[in-house]
C-alpha cells in the first residue's frame, strides 16, 4: 500500500474484535478510532489497537478522518451509519451482513453509496474460503459434469440464508434470480442479534441460468444428513455436499474426494470464541477492499452480492405473505415479514432470542 489509511470500527464485540484484527494486519493502514454503546467493550478493544474509544459515532467521524469503516453494529442502524459516513467522507465501508431490516434500506445502501462513489462492501467472508475456492474450480471445470440444480440447509434465512444464498449464487456463477415461492412458518417471534427471522421455511429459486436452488432452514431437527449449514450443488456427473469444514465431491460413481477447510496459522488466534477461518477470511475480504481504494477495482464482496442475497430473502417473505411466486425484481420495500406478523398471517407462540 502507497499512501497511509485511517480506519474505524463501529461495534467493540466479538465481530467488531475480528474486524480490527484483520485491519490491523493491512500494511499502510492505522485503526484511529473503535466506538460502541457499551463505554467499556470500546475502550478495551481500542486499547488493543492504540486507538481512540467512542460511545457516539457522530463525534468519531467528526475527530477523524475515517477511509475504512467496518461496520459491527446491528442491522437496525446500517442505513443510519452509512449515511453519516458518506457525508463525513468516508471512502470505503465494510459491513457486517444482515444488509438492513427492510428491502429499501438494502437498496438505499448500495444506491446512496454508488451515488457518493464509496466502495461498500458486506461481510459475506466465505468467498475467500480456500475449499469454497477450490471446489469453485472443480465445478468450473466439469468435474461434476453440467450443474443442474443446488440445495441450502441453513438455520434460519435472514441471517445465516445470507451466507447460504450468497455461496449458492458463487458456486453458479452469480446468476440473476428471477422468481422466488415459499412457505416459512413463524412459530415463536424469534430474533437474531436482533433482527427478526421464521423458524422454519422452504424457499424455491430460479436463476435465469435456468437453475432452482431450494434451500431448507429451521432448527427443530436435522436438516441434512451432514449438517444443519451447507449447501449441495448437483450436476449431471456427480454432486459436492459442503457442510461445516469440509466438501465432499462425488463424480462418475468413485469414492468421494474430501476437501477440507485450512486456515493460515498466522490466523489461528483466540478472538471471543470466533472460528479462525471467519477470522482469516473476513481479514482477506478487509485486505481486498483496502487493495481497491487504491486500484479502483471492484472488491470481491461488492455490496451488489449481498443485496442480490438480500432481495431473494425478502421475496421469500413476500411469496409466503402472497402464497404465490414473486417474479424479480421485487417490488415491495419493506419486511414482508414483519408485515405479515402485524397482518396476523402467523400466530407465534412466545419469544426465542439466538445468535443462529
């Protein structure tokens, strides 16, 4: 890196910890400031980083000159944060995924930021996932023959289905949903680091590849025989099952090649209990979007990603609130789900409070 870069992060907990872990480790760059409500998870996180503690963003952007910010926060105050970012002239934004509560915040997120040209990207840190890359390569090859279809298993779609849909899309070459049908179930109002999600659902996909994905989510039993996360991609020749840290490739009836996930020992640290492969990656997703400040590239994880990821989530509400398909691009702007609720579509029985 050339010229020196200031970088902030927004949230001191466990996340906001990898995000200035993998900040710290770009040459060139300096973490000025770490602000969170809680006084204390500031301050601790910035001692670590010999930074300034904040409880008010307002007052970090208005002290520094911020190029990077990360964004650890809930998705409840993204549109908020990105926009006092952009008008304190921030040039870059990394964000922590669920994009926002409602599909015209999404939009507002990428729309306001192109506007400003402020790179943004969101933390969907499994594209640089050594075995998602490397199995990437082999479906690009043949290996399983022509791809024909994908499978999701994943705890609950607004929050982990991020993931699950953005690494779906990767491993079918980022086609273009045109259509979503579902049915999710609202069995208890349940919340992920606040955000509000179905206890279970099946979501139907076309891409305008032609491919479906179907993805499962939900948590009262075994989604797959592998794993409650992880995606299946079939194609005519064989399959590649990848759940947890491992990739299993089935091709032309042999016995199945095991791809396992690594992690460079540089990363093998304890942070908050967080997997040291989300550590590694989120630092190269970090490392990448730093690179493009400089280069004018497009960063792998452009916002772009994830609110295509975005849109087929709250399509998936909307087709439960319509019983119908939704044709894309979608229409509606709000949360079809929290829509539904009010309507009294569902009738949820007490309140679950998770992290997945």
């Amino acid at each position: 890196m050339t010229a020196a870069l200031t970088a902030a992060v927004l949230g001191a907990g466990a996340q906001g910890a990898v995000h200035a872990f993998g900040l710290s480790r770009i040459p060139g760059m300096r973490i000025v400031a770490i602000s969170d409500v809680d006084p204390d998870a500031a301050a601790s996180l910035a001692a670590r980083h010999d930074a300034r503690a904040y409880t008010d963003l307002a007052a970090l952007l208005a002290d520094h000159r911020v190029d990077l910010l990360s964004i650890c926060a809930p998705a409840a105050v993204h549109r908020a944060v990105v926009d006092a970012a952009i008008a304190h002239g921030v040039r870059a934004i990394h964000c922590e995924k669920p994009m926002a509560l409602t599909y015209g915040d999404a939009r507002h997120l990428v729309a306001a930021t192109a506007d400003a040209g402020v790179a943004l990207t969101v933390n969907h840190q499994r594209r640089f996932d050594r075995m998602h890359r490397e199995v990437r390569e082999l479906v690009q090859d043949g290996v399983i023959g022509e791809l024909t279809g994908a499978q999701g298993y994943c705890a609950n779609l607004f929050d982990w289905g991020s993931h699950t849909l953005d690494l779906i899309r990767l491993h079918l070459g980022d086609p273009r949903a045109v259509s979503v049908l579902a049915q999710i179930d609202v069995a208890a109002r349940k919340r992920v680091y606040g955000a509000l999600t179905e206890t279970a659902g099946i979501v139907k996909v076309r891409f305008d590849s032609g491919i479906d994905a179907i993805i499962t989510t939900g948590r009262d039993e075994r989604l797959h025989a592998l794993g409650d996360n992880g995606i299946v991609l079939q194609g005519t020749r064989g399959r590649v099952d990848i759940f947890g840290g491992r990739a299993l490739v089935h091709a032309d009836g042999r016995e199945p090649r095991e791809i396992a996930e690594s992690v460079d020992p540089a990363f093998a640290i304890e942070l908050g209990g967080v997997d040291t492969a989300i550590i590694e990656q989120t630092a190269l997703a970090l490392a990448d979007l730093a690179r493009c400040l400089t280069t004018g590239e497009e960063p792998v994880l452009h916002a772009h990603h994830g609110l295509a990821a975005a849109e087929i989530i709250f399509a998936a509400y909307e087709s439960s609130v319509r019983r119908g398909t939704v044709r894309l691009p979608l229409d509606v702007f709000d949360n079809p789900l929290q829509r539904g609720l009010d309507q009294g579509l569902w009738t949820p029985a007490g309140e679950i409070v998770s992290t997945y």
